[in-house]
C-alpha cells in the first residue's frame, strides 16, 4: 500500500471501478466486497489507522443541492422492501432521532429509483444513500476505528438516478478531490 494511501492516522477507501481515486484504496462494490476487502487489508497492517474515511458519491432522497459534499459518521442498512412493508428483519436498526442537519446515510445492494420510495426514507431521517458506508461503518467499528464518510451527491433517487449518477460523476469525482485538498486530507 502506498504512502498516500495510508498515513499514521487515516485510510482513505473508495469503492473502485468507475468511483477510484488514485490516493485511496479501493475495497469492492456494493455491501459485501467492502466488509471482505477492507477486514483483510486492517488484518495485514502493522499498525490500524485511528480513521478510515469512505469516499464516493451518493444519491439524495430529498431536494437538496447535487454535487455537494455530505459527510457523515452515520450509515445504515434500510432495505426498501422493509419500506413497503413486504420483509422484515431480525437485526436491529436503531435511527437516531436526530435534527434536520445530521446527516443519515443508508447503504443497500440496490439504488433507489423512485421518488415515491425516496420521500419514504426521507421521512425516516435519511438525506442520502451509498451502496458501500454502513459495510465501511461496520468494519471500522468492529475494529474500534472512526469512521467518516465523505460523498458527492450526484443524483436524486428517482427514475433518473442512474443516467444522472453517469452524467454528474465526472464532475463529483474532481469536487471530491478538491474538498479533500482543501481540508488537508490528501
């Protein structure tokens, strides 16, 4: 692993494929890969980072600005079939009350692409959703590290979701770089 991806104190991940960075590590797409890949990579350091920050991009449940940067500690794993009331699950998903300002991110194998079902995780507390934060959050505090995650919106979760991530990713990708940059993370 090279210097710039990891100092003493940070590891920068990403998911890879279409969302790399050339200063962070990539883990895998979707919920599995990232749990799998970044346990192994901490398993094999010499020393665990005191932070791990997942970048990427991210859809947006409500009407907020695209290709803004949201960060959050808070990721959570809210199926949309528990939305409509068609599963249930044993684990346990405890949402934080939280104010407008705190940002709930939710993590799924799937993206979200109606804007019926946006305004229902809307209304749970949830601002954005990214398939890779709560396997990210999981690891991480499995091995007792703090955990950050930093997105660019890129798209609104409804039936554009996925020809707007295409066309606005470029353009979160350099957005997120500059963020990074500017706070003195890279």
């Amino acid at each position: 692993m090279s210097q710039n991806k990891l100092n003493s104190n940070t590891l920068i991940v990403c998911a890879g494929e279409m969302e790399s960075f050339q200063f962070a590590t990539t883990i895998g797409i979707g919920m599995v890969e990232p749990a799998i890949n970044l346990t192994k990579i901490l398993l094999n350091l010499k020393q665990l980072p005191k932070k791990i920050i997942f970048i990427g991009s991210c859809g947006i449940y409500g009407n907020e600005n695209l290709l803004k940067i949201y960060q959050s500690s808070l990721a959570f794993n809210y199926e949309i079939s528990g939305i409509i009331g068609l599963s249930y699950t044993p684990i346990k998903i405890n949402l934080p009350n939280v104010s407008q300002k705190t940002i709930l991110i939710n993590s799924s194998n799937f993206i979200t692409n109606s804007a019926e079902i946006s305004k229902k995780f809307k209304n749970l507390g949830f601002t954005a959703e990214n398939m890779e934060a709560y396997s990210v959050r999981c690891v991480a505090n499995l091995f007792k590290i703090d955990f950050e995650c930093i997105l660019c919106s890129t798209n609104y979760c409804n039936e554009n979701a996925h020809d707007d991530f295409i066309k606005n990713y470029p353009q979160a990708k350099e957005i997120i770089t500059k963020y990074l940059k500017s706070k003195g993370i890279i």
